[in-house]
C-alpha cells in the first residue's frame, strides 16, 4: 500500500501519494516546502489521496498497457 501525505499550505489542504524518492510527492511537491507554497505541514496520514494532480497522474499510468514498456 501506498503511503498517504497531508500537506497544508497557506490556500488549502490536501492529502498526496508520498513517493519515497528525494521527499517528493507524486504530483513534484517537495515534502520539506516547495517554493512559494509556505507548507505549514507535511504528516503521514491514511486518508484517501484527494490531490487532483496526484489522481491524474494514477488514472493516466492505469491506460498505459504493459505491453508499451516491456
């Protein structure tokens, strides 16, 4: 399963796919603050992904057919 990560900046809320990789979400936000988005916080939580962003990158990878990168 995959890890759940709410980020909260000063505009809103939202809860992305944490990739383990150089502290970035799914959808490129930097864990440990992005520039100009002022995160206030950044926690592991196990509520559903809603990033917009993170959702559209998950629903276009499920149309990629195996047999187009093996």
């Amino acid at each position: 399963m995959a890890t759940h990560i709410k980020i909260k900046t000063l505009e809103n809320s939202f809860t992305h796919f944490d990739t383990h990789s150089n502290n970035y979400t799914l959808c490129g936000l930097e864990t440990g603050g992005d520039g100009g988005l002022d995160i206030s916080e950044s926690v592991i939580v196990k509520r559903k992904v809603n990033c917009p962003d993170c959702i559209r990158i998950v629903e276009f990878c499920h149309n990629i057919k195996k047999s187009e990168f093996t």
